[in-house]
C-alpha cells in the first residue's frame, strides 16, 4: 500500500494497545480473537499535508482508517476541480469502496500531517477475513463518517456567516478532539462553507470581538465552546442559499 502521488512514507507496525484513537477505529472495535488476526497484517503509514490518501475514480486496493491528523473529503463533478465537501480526523474510512470492487466515489487529502492503519485487501482476503464480524465494524465506521459529512451538508445551509463559521469550527473540536484548533486554510474553508475567503476572515473577526474565540496567529486558535454555541444562528434556510 502506498498514498497516492509521490509523497510516500515507510510504513510501521502499529501499537494498537497504546492508540488514544482504537475507540473510533474499525480495528480497534473488533472482538480481541479478531482483532489479534488483523493487527499484524495492518501497516501504520505516516502522511504529510497535501498528500492524496485516495481519488476518486480510481481503485484503492485496501481499507484503512485515519489514526492522526485532519483530512479532506472531496467530489468532483462532470468537469472541473474536486469540490471540498468537509474536514475529518481519526476514525475516517478510507478505500470502502474497494469491499465492493468499486472505485472510489470521494477523494481525501491531508489537510495537516498525520498517520493512517492501512489494511491490504489481497491479505484481507488470503487470511479469510472478510467476514460478518469485520465487516460490521467497517459498517459501522462507515455510518459515523457518513454522518460527519451530513453535518457539513447541514453547516452551508446556516444563513448567516459567522453562524456558518461558528457550526464548522464546533465540528473541529470534534475533528481534532480539543478546543485549541488547527485551521485549514481559508479558502479551504470558504470552498466548503460556500462564503468569501474575505467573508471568513471578517466572520472569524466578529466571533472573536463576542469572546467565542481567540486566535493565535493564522493557524490556531482558541474556542470558548459555550460562547461559540450562544453566538451562532443555527436557523436553516429552505433554499439552501449561499453566504456571500
């Protein structure tokens, strides 16, 4: 197994007793007599920001999941560039669509450096492992990404901007697990969000003179989960439409 594109890392055994992630993991969830059979089969791969962790279009070849770091899912349509869809962090799926023999329908990229546990699906299959017990748990890992990104579905449909805001950086707490968060660039934001990146900045402004966060420097900043809840208007448009 390798990422796509020519940034690859070597790979590493993972220590899955040790893992702060095993909770959100499809490995990690699995009975022990299972589990004992796949961990020495998963490789732990380490990945850098703007690495491609799949395309789509094309076939993965394993299943794995996100153990570190802040991923991108992105679609794209009959033309033009991948449109981002949401940020993820440990316990995304990755490569489900090959189960199926599929090709990936989504694209994911790093968005910061991490570390994904690859599973090769010519081992899942030499050591007769595609069973009921392993594939209820990729199911399942399946349904809580699934809902992450109808979140982000809900978050664009916020009518105004700094309520768009405040709803993706509450999904962030949740991503990267802390209320220090790590932001992607604005205009991945603003992609996703469907604003400005000029609208991120003032909005990210405006939750920051209402005490909901505090900002340090460009790439952090520091969320007051309470005051961010009280400033955001989660009222939903029928339209749909977009803030500029």
């Amino acid at each position: 197994m390798s990422f796509m594109g020519s940034n690859r890392r070597p790979a590493s055994r993972p220590a899955c007793g040790e893992c702060a992630s095993s909770g959100e993991c499809f490995i990690g969830n699995l009975p022990e007599p299972a589990r004992l059979r796949v961990i020495p089969l998963v490789s732990e791969q380490v990945f850098a920001k703007g690495d491609w962790l799949q395309r789509q279009g094309e076939r993965a070849r394993h299943v794995g999941v996100v153990k570190l770091g802040t991923t991108m899912l992105l679609r794209s349509g009959r033309d033009g560039p991948p449109c981002p869809l949401g940020l993820f962090g440990s316990g995304l799926l990755l490569g489900l669509c090959d189960l199926a023999r599929q090709p990936n329908v989504l694209s994911c990229q790093a968005v910061s450096a991490g570390r994904a546990c690859m599973l090769e699906l010519e081992l899942i299959q030499q050591h007769d492992l595609l069973n009921r017990t392993l594939l209820t748990q990729v199911m399942a890992a399946h349904m809580r990404s699934h809902a992450r990104l109808a979140y982000w579905a809900q978050v664009v449909r916020v009518r105004s901007a700094p309520g768009r805001v405040a709803a993706a950086l509450l999904e962030l707490i949740d991503v990267q697990h802390s209320c220090q968060v790590r932001l992607p660039s604005y205009q991945n934001l603003a992609d996703i969000l469907g604003m400005r990146r000029e609208t991120i900045v003032r909005a990210l402004a405006t939750l920051e003179k209402q005490y909901a966060l505090v900002r340090h420097g460009r790439t952090y900043c520091e969320i007051d989960r309470d005051r961010l809840l009280a400033s955001m208007d989660m009222d939903l448009t029928e339209e749909g439409g977009r803030t500029e």
